[in-house]
C-alpha cells in the first residue's frame, strides 16, 4: 500500500534520525474534527512497507475512533520502526519528540504498543504535543485502564442485544492477550462473574494470571481459545485477529475486545454476520483510552474521563439497533456514524470565524 495510492490521509511524515536509530512514520488521517490524536506504536516490523501499512490503518482507525467517541480531534498514528527491547533511548524518544514538535501542534501523540507513560514524559522534554503521561508530571497515568473499562461497557452492550441482560455473569469469555488492557479487563470480567479463559504469547503474562487469578483457564494459544467452547471473544494483542482462518472456527457468540483492527480485511464483517456473530466494533469499545488522554489535553479528571468512557454502553447499543435495523453489519453502522460526525461537524471548520 502506498501513501498516494491509498488516497485518503492528508500527511504522511517519515522521520529519521541515525544517531539514536530512531526510524518512525507519523500518519495524519484527517484534522477534520481537530488536531490528530493517535499514539505511537514502537515495533519491530517485519519490513518498511509493514510499518507504513500499519500506520496507515491504524490512523484511519483513529479518526473514526475519535469521532464515534465524541471527540473534537481528528486521527493519527505514529510508529516508530525497531524492537523497543534493543533500540528504546532517551536519545531515540527526544529525537522522536523533536519530529512530533515539527508539525506544530496537527499531530497529539500518545502510548501505544511498546510505549508507555515514562516514554511519553521523554518525548514530552522535546514536545508539548503529546498526552498519556505519568501522573507526577499532572498527566493521567495508564490509559488501559480506560481503555479495558470501555471494553468491557461494550461488551455488556453486546450482551444485552444477544442475551437481553447487560452482564457477563456466568458466561464463558475467552481473553486472548493478557497485556496492559487484558489484565483490567481480566478483573472486570471476574468482578461480573464472568468464567474467564486466556491466552498470551509472553510466559511473565501467563506467570501473573496464575499468581493473581488461579481460577482462570488458561489455554495454549489464540487458536486453540478461538476453537474452544466461550461465549465471548476477546482480542486484546496485536490485530488481524478475525480472519479467513479465525472467524469459520470460532463459537463464541460475541466478539468484543481491545485489539485495533481486528478485521483483517473486508469481508471479514459479512463473514461474522453471515455465521450469526454480533461484533462490537474495534474501534467504538476500545475508545475509553483516548478518551482518557483526551482529557488530559485539557486538565485530568479521572472521574470526568470514565463517566465519558461508560457512555461506550449506549453508543455500543445504538449502533447494533441501527445494524439490525437497516440489514448491515455493526462495523458498516460504526462506519456511517462516525463518517457522518466527521462530514457534519467537520464542515464547520470551513466557516470562518
């Protein structure tokens, strides 16, 4: 995929800087709404060509996200190419930041997958556009914990519109990625009463499940969790999780997680609505962390910031009226809605004041 042959982005910013190995690809969907939102994925892509077609979804996937959330900020992403274990510095995150301070102020960074809070106060010694970070420097901390609370509001949503009561007590759910987000979803699905089964790629993940949770099942890998007998799924790792391969083996009848892009590709949604899976779209339940870096912009309240997130249930439940009520999958009824937001009250911004 390239950037001119995808069509929609309005910049695309490739960043190098060979003293600290930094190689990043910063990815501005639309400023529509607002300044562009999105955090900085740090990963050891395969190829150059795997990093820019991650960001160029995952921003795409963020301008959506911000609109259905109620946002007034457009969608962006940031990833920053190499394995944070070997190539992460001071040096690599303040060259990084210099890069986000460039654009002057059309791009807000965040934390994402191999960035966390102390990486974004370093980037913040260079940079004043960017959110998510520690508390001791007036930020708001981990973002998952939002972000997992906002999961598990959508997946009480899916559970009312398929079983008729907003509680996953006594149902079988399936976590698939036991990382920042899983684990809080993990105890909230406990608290509901939930049975809960798990899988993670990391053994230290594994290791905190059995010491914190022994109830828990946990099972080989994502395959076999897929195949198993749940009721809910939960992606919670890296996306492409619903494939050609996943989606024909899988039982559960819900599909609600924390994973970005859990569609491999199109087709996938018709897919689940042809075997009877409701899907609670990706980007509408894992919402409640930007909504909580959002808020930060503007001076933290955690209290402000989770009434926004549990406002997921509702817009999760409007969205799967409006699928069964116009014959559409729930991804095609996110889509229009958030397309909607965009078109609408982005057209305000050509009105001069």
């Amino acid at each position: 995929m390239g950037v001119f042959t995808d069509g929609s982005h309005e910049q695309v910013v490739f960043c190098q800087d060979r003293a600290s190995g930094l190689k990043a690809i910063i990815g501005i969907y639309s400023t529509a709404l607002g300044p562009a939102l999105g955090g900085t994925r740090f990963y050891p892509y395969a190829t150059e060509e795997e990093a820019l077609h991650d960001v160029l979804d995952l921003s795409r996937g963020m301008a959506y996200k911000n609109a259905l959330a109620g946002l007034d900020l457009g969608g962006g992403k940031a990833v920053i190419w190499g394995d944070p274990e070997q190539i992460k510095s001071e040096q690599l995150l303040r060259a990084y930041g210099r890069f986000v301070e460039s654009l002057g102020g059309r791009y807000y960074t965040a934390c994402d997958v191999g960035t966390y809070v102390q990486d974004m106060d370093v980037v913040a010694r260079e940079t004043k556009f960017v959110t998510g970070r520690s508390v001791e420097y007036g930020g708001a901390g981990d973002s998952s914990v939002l972000t997992a609370w906002g999961v598990f509001q959508g997946m009480r949503a899916a559970a009312e519109h398929r079983w008729g009561t907003p509680s996953l007590k006594g149902r079988r759910v399936g976590v698939a990625g036991l990382g920042k987000v899983g684990k809080y979803l993990t105890a909230h699905l406990i608290e509901d009463g939930a049975e809960v089964v798990a899988t993670d790629v990391h053994p230290k993940a594994l290791e905190w499940a059995r010491a914190t949770y022994p109830q828990i099942s946990l099972v080989a890998d994502a395959t076999a969790l897929v195949a198993g007998d749940i009721d809910v799924y939960a992606p919670c790792a890296l996306g492409g999780a619903l494939n050609d391969d996943t989606v024909p083996a899988l039982k559960a009848q819900i599909v609600a997680g924390a994973a970005n892009n859990q569609l491999a590709h199109g087709g996938i949604e018709k897919l689940l609505l042809d075997r009877g899976i409701l899907y609670a779209p990706d980007y509408l339940v894992n919402s409640g962390g930007v909504i909580q870096v959002a808020d930060e912009i503007d001076g933290f309240s955690f209290e402000r910031a989770k009434l926004r997130a549990t406002k997921i249930y509702d817009t999760t439940k409007r969205i799967l009226e409006t699928a069964d009520a116009e014959g559409i999958s729930p991804a095609a009824a996110a889509d229009r809605l958030a397309e909607q937001r965009i078109a609408e009250v982005g057209r305000l911004r050509t009105i001069r004041v």
